[in-house]
C-alpha cells in the first residue's frame, strides 16, 4: 500500500542532542538497509501452505513536516520478489510502499501501514519496558529491551553492537505468538521475526515446525547489507 503525504522538504541536519542510544536508530538521509524476507502463510480455511521470499530495501529518503507538524522521516520501501530463474541482481527494485519514521529525544516512532509503533525508547537500558502500542488501537504490548550492546552476526553481516526488543512473547495451548525485532548501532533495524499462529491443542513444549496442522504466519527478515547514498 503506498501511503499519500504532501512532503514539506526540510533540511537534513543532524541532531544537536546526543541521547544514550540514538546510533541504534541514525536517522541520516541516504541511509539504507537490504534484507531477505522469507514468510509462511497457513490458510486455515484452505489448509493451504504458501511461501514467500524477496528482498526489501528501506532507505531514509527525506525529511518532511507530518500532518501533526512534526519532523518526519520519509522511507520509501522498494522489493525485488524472488525468481528461480533470474539472480537478484538483474531484477530492478519497485516501490513496495511508504512509511514515516518519527525520532526524537525520547523515542522511536514507525508508521508502517497507517499504523503507528514506538520501536524505541531512550535511553537504551536493558529491561526497560514500554507501551509499543500507545499510539494505535491495537491494545497494549509491552515491548521490552531483553539485551542491549551484544556484539553479533545477523546473517553473515558482523554488527559490534545490537539490542533485541521484545515485543510479545505469549504462548498457550492453542496459540503461539512471538515478536521480536533486533537493531543495531550506526545500522538501525537488522532483524525482525513474527510468529503469529494458532493451533490445535497440543504441548507447549512442542516445537512450531513440528505442530502438523496450524493457521497464521511465520515471518523473517534479515540485514544483507547496508549503506550510505
């Protein structure tokens, strides 16, 4: 879906505050990150199994003041889908659609799909936890740092620091429902996983690959690679 603004271009400065955490999110015009989304699909009503794989690149294309009067960043979302045939790189980016990202000296907020989350919250403090759904109606979600400062490689890309927000992580008899999503300094988002499904009752200790009937989604993305232009 792309989402209609009427962008009031503004200067890129960087921000004249320095704020514990701020490299996990640098909101720098010209930034970009490319990643490998693979997703299932099980359609309940079907009992259908359907995968999808492509790659997204997100890139911070301009500053602009929102409906709310607010700086704002624009991020144009492009996707090349996946071709057995053909190598990514003949296949030219397409615009997916248009987010809105919103950085200030206390949070991170996101746009995506005419929703909006608080991904982030500073300073950056492990265990700190928040409402990462304040500003929508989905309900109250309470996002949680469950590490800051890891050094890791998220598919085969060294990152020397990274935080892991979790964002739901609720399980019972007939449903699983696993959100988490990684970030990682002078890069920002580098992972994110959705497991989002229903099931018939089994043990909840029984791995989601080895449930044999289940409905939802299973979704990965993750950093390829990254830059500046």
């Amino acid at each position: 879906m792309l989402l209609a603004f009427t962008f009031c271009k503004k200067k890129a400065d960087p921000p004249n505050w320095v704020v514990p955490g701020y490299g996990y999110y640098p909101a720098s015009i010209g930034n970009y990150v490319i990643y490998e989304v693979d997703s299932i699909v099980y359609d309940e009503f079907t009992s259908d199994t359907t995968h999808y794989k492509y790659r997204i690149k997100e890139k911070l294309e301009e500053e602009f003041t929102d409906p709310e009067n607010k700086t704002a960043i624009k991020i144009a979302r492009y996707i090349k889908k996946f071709d057995a045939s053909k190598s990514y790189d003949s296949i030219p980016w397409s615009i997916k659609d248009i987010w809105q990202a919103n950085v200030n000296k206390t949070n991170v907020e996101v746009v995506e799909e005419n929703v909006r989350f608080t991904k982030l919250i500073f300073p950056v403090k492990e265990g700190s936890t928040w409402d990462g759904n304040a500003k929508n109606s989905i309900g109250q979600w309470d996002y949680t740092y469950s590490y800051i400062d890891n050094n890791e490689t998220i598919n085969s890309v060294p990152l020397q620091k990274t935080l892991m927000v979790t964002q739901k992580n609720f399980r019972t008899l007939i449903s699983f429902q696993y959100y988490v999503e990684k970030y990682a300094e002078g890069v920002g988002l580098a992972y994110r996983e959705i497991i989002d499904i229903k099931h018939p009752v089994t043990s909840t200790l029984t791995p989601v690959g080895n449930i044999p009937q289940k409905t939802g989604l299973i979704y990965k993305s993750q950093i390829i690679s990254y830059g500046h232009e």
